[in-house]
C-alpha cells in the first residue's frame, strides 16, 4: 500500500486533499497517521498489505477498540489486541437516557480521551462516558454538503459536535445545544480544534428552552426527535428544512404537526443504517413550505 506519513495532530482535510486515496483508511501507529495515496501521485513508502482481520467486527476510536452488542470472548478479545494494537479494549452494552451516556467496561489495557480522526475533521471524546456512532459517518460528511454559506442552524443535540463540525467547516453558522455536560465540554474542544470558533455558538442545556429567533436549518439527531418537533416548528419559516433522526416511520405525524402550525411540508427519507432486524435508522428532511 502506497503511503504518505503524517503526525496525527497535524492531519487534516486540506493535508490530504487530492492525493489521498477515499477507499482505503490511514493506519495509524505511535502518533503517525500512514494515508493511502491514490495513483499517480508520489508517496512516502509502500507498506505491505495487512492480513485481513479475521474476527469480530469491531469501533476503533483513535487508538481505542469498542465493542458493541453481547460481551466479546476472551479470543475475540486476543484477537482483536493483536491485529489492531489498540492502547485499551472498551464493551458498551447499551446507552442509557436522553443524555445518552453508554453503559461501558474496560476489558483490555487502557481507556481515556482520544481523538477520532473523520472526512478530515477531529472528535474528541472519553468513549467510555460518549457515545460516538461509527454508522453515521456518511450523514455526518452529507449534512456538510447540504448547508450553504452563512446559512443559520441549529443542531438541537448537538453532542460532541458530529454534526456540527461538518456544516460549519462549509461555512454555515451553527447554533450548537447540548444537554449533557460532559459531552457539551467536550463539544467545545471539539470546536476549537477544528478551528470553527467564529462559525459556532455552543449552549449547555435543554435545546428546547435555549432555540431563539428563526433557523434555515434544524437538525434533531436524536431518535426522539418527534417531541422536538413542535417548538422547532416555532422557529422555522417557509424554506426551513429539519432533519429528523428517528427508527420508526413518522411521516403521518410529521405532516400532521407541520400543517398544525402552517405549514405544507415537502418530505424525503434516507436510510442511515440497520438498527435491528426489520427497522432502519433514517433520517427524514422535511422542507417547510
């Protein structure tokens, strides 16, 4: 694999634009990010090719390894160690309430802060005490190719800023909520070290007392996103569209409280990812007319 070597605290978007190969992921190794170059352009080196990882599907966040579902064997566990070098080994079984903060056990080495490097923009998070879903990563990279400059948004769960960085790093300005302290912290680092301070307004506490004047564009990336619905209603205008993450199909009561409060919505749906058996994470965008 051809490669270029970059420190990891200096790779960014603009680093590897161009030349970086899209279908390959860097390897990362002591502070060393290895980017796959695409043909036709000069490289660093050429690693040999891995061996394909021959166990259970795994979350790497920086150089942590989360798993996710039942509790992985003592082999899952070798295995995954000795493939992927992690510094620690987390189990998340589940995620609890609105803040959701996930239930975890450290099974391996050591757990802590890390950076998750994602379409060129940087997440920091304790995974053992945020959840970062892995799945979402294409809707994270699409939200920042939908906002037009300078366009006004408001992300009403905001988290860590999955959703945040990616449209105020395309120039829209983001009103960023979050509920839960620890991932409001760790929001603001996020901000900055994405250097989009100028770009994003980030608020601590209940979205729904904290929303003011009128948006362009609201995100609700929580599935409960249908009780947010009718106070972002009240700070929406004709050409308003909001971004409703949900697993159940709520097109009916979507129309119904939209033509309650005036308006005539325009709906469509995109599939984020298979929840469980039969159920589908989508999120539907709905432009207010």
């Amino acid at each position: 694999m051809r490669v270029r070597r970059i420190p990891i605290d200096r790779l960014t978007h603009n680093d590897t634009a161009g030349w970086s190969d899209p279908e390959r992921s860097p390897y990362v190794q002591d502070g060393i990010a290895y980017v796959p170059v695409r043909e036709g352009f000069p490289c660093d080196m050429d690693l040999p090719e891995r061996d394909p990882y021959p166990g259970r599907g795994f979350q790497k966040l920086g150089d942590l390894v989360v798993f996710h579902g039942p509790r992985p064997s003592d082999g899952e566990i070798d295995t995954v160690v000795s493939w992927a070098h992690p510094r620690g080994v987390l189990w998340i079984s589940s995620v609890t309430d609105v803040s959701r903060t996930p239930d975890s056990i450290l099974l391996w080495g050591e757990s802590g802060e890390v950076c998750h490097h994602e379409n060129g923009y940087r997440y920091w998070l304790d995974p053992s005490r945020i959840m970062f879903a892995a799945g979402n990563r294409e809707e994270r990279a699409r939200m920042g190719c939908l906002v037009s400059s300078n366009e006004r948004v408001g992300d009403l769960c905001a988290g860590i800023g999955y959703f945040t960085i990616p449209m105020a790093r395309a120039g829209a300005r983001v009103h960023a909520m979050e509920l839960n302290p620890v991932a409001y912290q760790y929001l603001l680092h996020t901000v900055a070290e994405n250097r989009v301070t100028d770009r994003v307004q980030a608020e601590c506490g209940d979205c729904r007392t904290l929303l003011t004047g009128i948006y362009d564009r609201m995100v609700i990336g929580h599935f409960d996103s249908l009780s947010f619905l009718p106070i972002a209603l009240q700070h929406a205008r004709p050409g308003s569209v909001i971004h409703l993450h949900t697993i159940d199909a709520i097109e009916d009561m979507v129309r119904s409280e939209a033509e309650a409060a005036g308006f005539s919505p325009l709906m469509a749906m995109h599939r984020v990812k298979k929840y469980a058996p039969g159920r589908w994470h989508v999120v539907w965008d709905v432009m207010l007319r």
